[in-house]
C-alpha cells in the first residue's frame, strides 16, 4: 500500500545531486542568445529606436523590434504585443532583443539600442484607474479579439467585470441588525521563483518549430503559438526540463514568443531567452494587486444576512489571466460563509503597472484577505469571538455558494471540524491577547478559507502507460514537475491500482507535447485529480489487457484472474499464475506462434458538469468541489518599535485525504511561507510615474531561512467522491489565509485596523500614530 | 575580447578552459564545464541557489571571477557523492523544485565541515544568505540538523 505513504519524490536523487536540469541548464554551441531591451518608462509612446550601431556590433546576429504585423497577444484578451509596439505600457516592457553569438555580446550591443520615448500621464493604482480623467491604457480595447466569456468596457481601462448578484439585498440589509464596512488595498508583488524564467525556440528546414520553456503551460504554448501566428498546431513541439519553482508565474506565454520571434529574425537557428532577475520580476508577469469594499451585515446574534463586495483587481498593462482571477475572485467572494444575500462587482482593471498572471491561491489570498478581515471587524463590532462568528456562518452541504452551487457532503469539505480543530491547537481559550512585559504582548489571529478551481470547463489531461521487459511500466503525463511532487503521486496511485511497488514504475519527468498526452496546465492544484483520475482509467484498460492475455496462457476466462504482485493469478487457484514480465509483449507458444504485443493503455480526464458563470448574476458551476479550512498565526508584538516575530503558523485543511504525507505537509508549509511573505513584508513599491524601485532580491526579499515560525498543520479527511482516493486540492491552500491572520492578529495586538498589505511595522507606526490610512507607505 | 586559458581544479579533477577575465566563475562551471548543479538566480549575490565550495568555504560563484581561483580547490554539488546531508534532504523532503537545492546543500555541507557542533544560531547565520521560495524552511532546518549530528557521532567515533 502507497496511499499515505511519504514515498520520496521519483526525481529526489537527481535534485540533490545537481543533475536535475531545467531549461537554462540545455545549451549548445550553436545557440544564439537574446537580450531584450526593456522599458524605462511605465507609460511612454515610443518616438523612434535607432538600432544601426548595435546592428553593427561584434556578434550580433539580428536585432528585433515591435512591428505592426507580430500578432496581438493573450490568452483572453488579444491585447499584448511581443515587443511594444507605438507605446510602452509598464516599466520593463521589452521594446526590442538583441541576437548574438553569447549573452554577453548581446548585452553589449543591447547598449547601443537608442529609443526616445515620450511620456504619457500613468495610471498608477485601480482607484486612478477607474476615474473619469484617467488616462486610457488601451485606446483600442473595443477593438480587441477576445474570448467569448469576458467582456472589456471600451473608453474605460476596465478590461472585465464579473457580477454575482445572489438573493435579495435589500431583505439583506432590512435583516442585518449590525454592518461594517471596509476598504483594503495592496499592490501587485512577485512569484520571485528561485529559477527565472528562460525559453528557447528552433525553426526547422521542415517547418517543425522547437520550443524548451520553463513553464506551467507547456501545452498552452503549443495551442497559442498556432494560433497567434496561424501555424499547425502538430508542427509545434514544446518540452518543459524540470521546472524551478512556478507558483502561477509560469502559466502566461510571453519569452517563448519572443524567442521565436527571434529565431525567425536569425534564419531558424536556435536562441535563447533567459531571464535575469530583475526581467524576471517586471519584465515577466507579477503577482496582481487588489483594492475591495467589503460590507456586511449581520443579526446582533451574528448570522451573515448581507454581503456587498467590490474588487478591483490590479491587472497591469495587460490583461494576461487578471479577467479570470476577477473571475475567480467573484466564484469565492465571501469566504467559506453562508449568505443568502450577496452584490458582487469583481473587476479587472488595466494600469500601468507590470501585468499580472496567475499567483498561488489565484485570488483567494487576496479576496480573503479583505473578506476575513472584515469578519474580524464585525465580530469586534458585535462583541463576539471570531471563532465563534466564523462557526456560527460556516458554510455546509446544503448551502449554497455565491455563484449557486448546490454543496453535498462530498463537494465541500467539513469546515467546523477544522475549526474546532484549530481553535484546540492554538489553545484559543487561553487567550488571544496576553502581555508579557511593559512592552512585549502575544496575540494569536485567525482566518478560514476555501478553494475551488476557475479553469476551462473543457481542460483536460491524459495519461499512457507502457511496459517494460521487466514488468515495469513506463508512466507519460504532460503534467510539469514544479516541484508539488504530483508525478511522484501519480505513481503511488498507479502502484496502488496495479498492486505493485511504486519503485517499479518510471516516471518521466520533463514534457514534450508531441509524445505525450495533453495535461491542460499544471495549475490550480488539479494535477492529482485530474492526471490521477487518467491514471486510473488508464491501469483499468491494463488489467483488462493482462487479464486478457492471461487468460490465453492460463486457459480460463478472464474474469476468474486476478493482477497484483507482479502476476496474474487465478483467483481461486493461487497456485496458477503467470508473471506480467511474461506477458507484458505478448505471448509466444511453444510452436512459435506469437500473440499480442507490448501492453501499453492510456486514460483520460475532463471534468463533467462545469459551467460558464452567467453574466448577470454569475451563477454557475466553475470547479468540482471546495477545500476547506482554517489557519491561525501566533506573534510577538513589540508595542514600542512595532516590529514583531511570528512564533506560530496553524493550519487545518480538509485534504479529502492524504495521499503522500510529507508531501502534503510540504506543500502546506511551503504556501504558508509564502503567504507569510506576502503578507509581512512582500510589495513592489512604485514611485509616482510607476517604476518599480526595487526589483531585486535584495530590496524585495522573501522569506530567508531562520525567519521561519513553527509551523502546526493538521489534516481533516472528508472525501471527495469524484476523486482518487477521495483527495481534494492541496497545494495552494496553506497560503491563502495567512495575509488575513497575519492582518488579523496584528490588529488585534496593536489595538488598530490594519486593512493594507504588506504588514511591515512601518505601516503599523504610521496608523498608530498618525491614523493614515489608504496611504501606500 | 581579451581570453586567457587557465586551469582549476574542480571536484578533484584539473580542467584547463579559455575564458575572458570578466566571466564568473558561475558562468564558466555552467557553460564551459558543463557543471550545471550551481543556478543562476539573481546574479547578484542575493540569494544563494549559485552557492559552491572554494577551499572549505562556500562561496557564491555569480560574485566571482573564474581567474580568480587557480589556485584554489573548488567543489561542486556534482562533486559531493552520496554525503549524509544529501540523504538526509531527500529523507525529510527538503526540496520541492530543487533549484535552491544544490547552493543549500553546499552551504550546509561546509558548515557541517567547519563546524560540526554548530547551533541554532550559526546554522541560521549561514544558511540565511540563501532563500527558498518552495519549503517553510522547516524541512531545511531538521536536514541539516540530522546531519550535523550523524557528523557529530563520527566524530566522536574517531
Ligand atoms: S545567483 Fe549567486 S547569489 Fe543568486
Ligand atoms: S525547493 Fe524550490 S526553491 Fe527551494
């Protein structure tokens, strides 16, 4: 039995022993390299660039540029160039690249790349964005080809607006005894994945276009690139090494456009782009920022009667994923509550800030973050312990969600357990707010959350299983190693399926979309039902296949076999069995007469019943089921300097059910680190014409090793039928509560309203001292 | 372009490469040796995923020249075969995507060297140069740990 079972990861040893290769690590002498030129301006018409001294640089191949014929990009809105093309829109916006013979003559010449911009005014946050005199980013939105389910307001910078529109508000607010109202902002951050991103692209004599990307979407790639440049989808070919780190950064097609732009400029000789890190952080998509109003209403008792939520999302310069993260935003408006009554208004707003892309927890840290937040705000209001407010609304099977989904006990998990479980753990009736000395006190704050996935109705993935001489099988998924450790659990589900030791399956780690089946993308912590679910359809058809072939050496019918243990038994004569190493390519018969051939099956998956949300009220069916859960985080508060340390990070989830213990309690831990990040200390900071003043790891700085707090995580099993083995997705979720508890408990100790992010102590002085807020520090 | 052909010693083996004086020494392992194990990850000595060992210490090689260290012995990741604190990432899962892995293990790896009764508060001023975006650090913490005291009891053996 795997199930459960912490079996290391199948690429464990490469890792550790510096073999394991990601894209940067393939080079040959035959490749070029590209180095772009990036935008010093975040909003600026390009005059002119005058390209005719770097032309002429030793090593340099070709020098590219916007043109008017490189198609419009994205994946909902078509409204991205390659390479700006009349105007820059952000700070880092690449506006030409350079192709030498090695980076560094490429990054000579790209110095002598002359462009003269004119400055236009700059849209520096949703609010400047949404007022009248705002200066449009997009004068051509109308004009747009886009997806049929979003809808940008011309002459506006709104590039999408979702609407929930559920119940009845005015009865709403007539039950409501009790209401608050709060505003929240925070501006875009970073995935800042330890490897940037970098994509090479090759155009062959025959037409076949070669493209190694470190990516999320490796078969997005393939399906844009035809359909941006109106090239046979079978023609191109995308492999994706082992990824360093992705976190929804890697999901948008960006660098490989560009590196096959490139290499198209060189006659189809390969080229490379590779990210240094501040290109990484600007340049590529970032992590999108939120303004929100959240208002509730509530009976004195605390029953949730109305919520009124307006979120405008930070999408950047270009719309990339910020429509369907709105979107998402808006399936998940209220926090795991029950309420009957609730006005949604989610909005994808353009800036002229770097553009947004998909970011663990794909909205729900950042709607949650405002949503339980303003829980706290209420329950303060009312008098009442955040526990038992939250307790008190927990959603159920039965309810419904805001976008109506109708829950039973096996598409939403047990909530209230995780609760009681969290409140038990953090030793909640002790005390939430203790002082240790004249200047120290120790507060504990909390948050609960919940998932579901946003993706294509349509998304599916498949998997083919082959096998090898030695009873082995072969295992192909084209879902990408990002380092969730999911490829490692599809092995254990099919050990577990074909009653084998999970060494005996190989499992091949990079993707290459023309060998294997498609896996949508590698996101939204779908990988293991989907890919899973493949998986077992896939080891059905084998059984079926050995069973078959036994059957003939073993003269019955197939179904008195049984498979497991390497073998093909008879059920009930345990005595007569043949080895699968024996059947596995057919049989052969002692005159020599042959049957068969190697056994290989292959499974698919696509999820059933998903819906478009409606446009008027949204409702809808966006994912298949909700994890639940609830985290808490325990500091130290300095109340001189406002400088304070977290002890302790809880969280309890709902997983449906455990597949690989370490594995999970990884994943947990990791997102709560990350969380922890965003919430404390992680933020671009723009100046007034919106440049970014600090890309780089030094002056943006994630967690480092020795700041981590003790982590608490607990699992609560409630399946999820549909399912392997009942589990729910895990790997986002520790993060998405931590900027509300983080928030929450240092409210709490500081005795303020603390509804901005990121929460460093300088913010905390301010407000304390000076009552400022909506003020970015 | 100004090259010059120099010879370093690396994992034990003297290798002779042409290179300009401006390249560091993280380019030349990775382009020209073809030891990919040490990453690229800010060039800028922020965050530690380049991190190998140079005479016992480690060092971040995106910071350094590669004419720099003729003379020195350098170690790679590819250059550690099967060490305790190898076993021990995989065994308490101390990576998710690996890329920080190599520039970690080296780190810890000449801590556990000079240091083998290293506390909570030296491992932290060691390992704090390098970042991990995957792990909470935690499984970090107990790998390094385990094999300081796995070091600890050879040492007391000897
Ligand atoms: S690459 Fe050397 S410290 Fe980051
Ligand atoms: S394991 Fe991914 S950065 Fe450390």
């Amino acid at each position: 039995m795997t199930i459960g079972d912490s079996i290391f990861r199948k690429e464990a040893l490469e890792k550790v022993t510096g073999t394991a290769k990601y894209t940067d690590d393939y080079h040959s002498p035959a490749m070029l390299h590209a180095k772009l030129i990036v935008s010093p301006h975040a909003h600026a018409k390009i005059k002119s660039i005058d390209i005719l001294e770097a032309q002429k640089a030793p090593g340099v191949r070709a020098v590219v540029t916007g043109q008017a014929e490189f198609p419009l990009t994205g994946e909902e809105i078509h409204d991205r160039p390659p390479i700006a093309f009349g105007k820059v829109r952000y700070h880092g916006e690449p506006v030409a690249a350079v192709i030498a013979d090695t980076l560094q003559l490429a990054k000579k010449a790209a110095e002598l790349v002359k462009v003269t911009y004119e400055s236009l005014p700059v849209v520096n946050s949703p609010s400047e964005a949404l007022s009248t005199s705002a200066p449009l980013v997009h004068e051509n939105l109308g004009q747009y080809e886009k997806i049929q389910h979003v809808f940008p307001e011309p002459n506006t910078n709104i590039a999408d607006r979702i609407k929930i529109r559920k119940g009845n508000m005015e009865i709403g607010w007539q039950e409501s005894e009790v209401t608050v109202e709060t505003n929240f902002s925070f501006g875009p951050s970073d995935h800042a994945a330890m490897e940037t991103r970098c994509a090479t692209a090759e155009i062959r004599p025959d037409g076949h276009i070669l493209i190694s990307s470190s990516s999320q979407s490796p078969y997005m790639i393939k399906k844009l690139m035809s359909e941006y440049f109106d090239l046979e989808a079978g023609k191109i070919i995308v492999t994706t090494p082992l990824v360093g780190g992705a976190y929804g950064g890697k999901v948008p097609t960006q660098l490989e456009i560009i590196a096959y732009l490139a290499s198209k400029a060189v006659g189809g000789r390969p080229v490379k782009v590779f990210n240094e890190r501040e290109e990484d952080m600007i340049t590529s998509p970032v992590h999108i920022g939120l303004e929100a109003t959240v208002k509730l209403g509530s009976t004195r008792d605390g029953k949730l009667k109305a919520a009124k939520l307006f979120y405008t999302f930070d999408s950047g310069a270009y719309s990339d994923k910020g429509a369907t993260i709105s979107r998402a935003a808006a399936v998940s408006c209220t926090g795991p509550y029950f309420i009957e009554n609730i006005w949604c208004d989610s909005l994808c707003v353009y800036t002229n800030h770097p553009y947004a892309t998909a970011y663990r927890g794909f909205s729900h840290s950042e709607v949650l973050f405002a949503f339980e937040r303003t829980m706290d705000v209420l329950a303060e209001k009312l008098g009442m312990d955040p526990f038992e407010l939250r307790e008190k609304n927990a959603i159920l099977p039965g309810h419904t969600t805001p976008t109506e989904v109708d829950l039973n006990s096996s598409n939403v998990g047990n909530l209230p357990e995780c609760l009681r479980k969290l409140k038990e753990l953090m030793k909640w009736d002790e005390g939430r707010f203790i002082k240790i000395n004249d200047r120290k006190v120790r507060a504990k704050g909390i948050s609960c959350i919940w998932k579901t996935s946003t993706i294509d109705t349509n998304a599916s993935s498949g998997v083919i299983l082959t096998y090898n001489p030695d009873g082995s099988l072969n295992l192909l998924s084209g879902l990408v190693e990002i380092g969730t450790g999911t490829k490692t659990v599809l092995a254990q589900i099919l050990a577990e399926k074909m009653k084998m030791d999970v060494s005996q399956i190989h499992v091949r780690m990079e993707v290459d979309t023309q060998t294997m089946p498609e896996h949508w993308k590698t996101v939204a912590s779908r990988g293991t039902y989907m890919a899973g679910r493949a998986v077992q359809q896939a080891a059905d058809d084998l059984i079926r296949q050995l069973k078959d072939m036994a059957s003939r050496v073993l003269v019955c019918s197939p179904d008195e076999l049984e498979v497991g243990y390497g073998k093909v038994i008879v059920k009930d004569d345990p005595t007569k069995s043949c080895m699968i190493a024996d059947i596995a390519y057919g049989h052969k018969y002692p005159n020599g007469n042959a049957i068969g051939g190697q056994i290989m099956a292959n499974g698919k998956f696509m999820f059933k019943h998903m819906t478009h949300l409606d446009r008027e009220t949204g409702s809808g069916k966006p994912g298949p089921e909700w994890t639940v859960g609830a985290q808490g985080i325990e500091i130290e508060f300095d109340t001189r300097d406002f400088t304070y340390r977290i002890l302790k990070a809880y969280s309890v989830i709902d997983v449906g059910k455990v597949l690989n213990y370490k594995g999970a309690l990884g994943q947990v831990m990791g997102a709560m680190s990350m969380g922890i990040g965003f919430a404390g200390r992680e933020a671009f900071i723009f100046d007034r014409k919106g440049k970014v003043l600090n890309p780089q790891l030094r002056t943006y700085v994630p967690p480092h090793y020795g700041e981590h707090p003790e982590y608490i995580v607990e699992f609560v099993e409630t399946p999820h039928i549909d399912a392997p083995h009942g589990a729910r997705g895990i790997g986002e979720h520790g993060l998405i509560g931590m900027p509300a508890a983080l928030a929450n408990v240092l409210s709490n100790a500081a005795g303020i309203n603390l509804n901005q992010l990121p929460l460093v102590p300088e913010l905390i002085w301010k407000i304390k001292t000076q009552g400022v807020q909506n003020d970015s520090v | 372009m100004h090259t010059t052909e120099i010879t370093l010693e690396v994992n034990g083996e003297t290798r002779s490469v042409t290179v300009r004086n401006a390249d560091t020494l993280l380019y030349v392992l990775r382009d020209k040796l073809g030891l990919t194990g040490a990453k690229p990850g800010c060039l800028n000595g922020d965050c530690g995923t380049c991190t190998i060992d140079v005479d016992g210490n480690p060092m971040k090689s995106c910071l350094m020249l590669a004419v720099e260290v003729q003379e020195a012995k350098i170690t790679t990741v590819e250059g550690l075969k099967y060490s305790s604190l190898q076993t021990e990432f995989v065994d308490k899962f101390a990576f998710q995507c690996g890329y920080c892995t190599p520039g970690f293990i080296m780190n810890a790896n000449a801590l556990i060297k000079q240091y083998p009764h290293a506390n909570d508060m030296l491992i932290k001023e060691w390992l704090e140069s390098n970042i991990c975006r995957c792990t909470g650090y935690k499984e970090i913490e107990e790998a390094v740990k385990s094999a300081l005291a796995t070091a600890q009891t050879v040492l007391r053996q000897q």
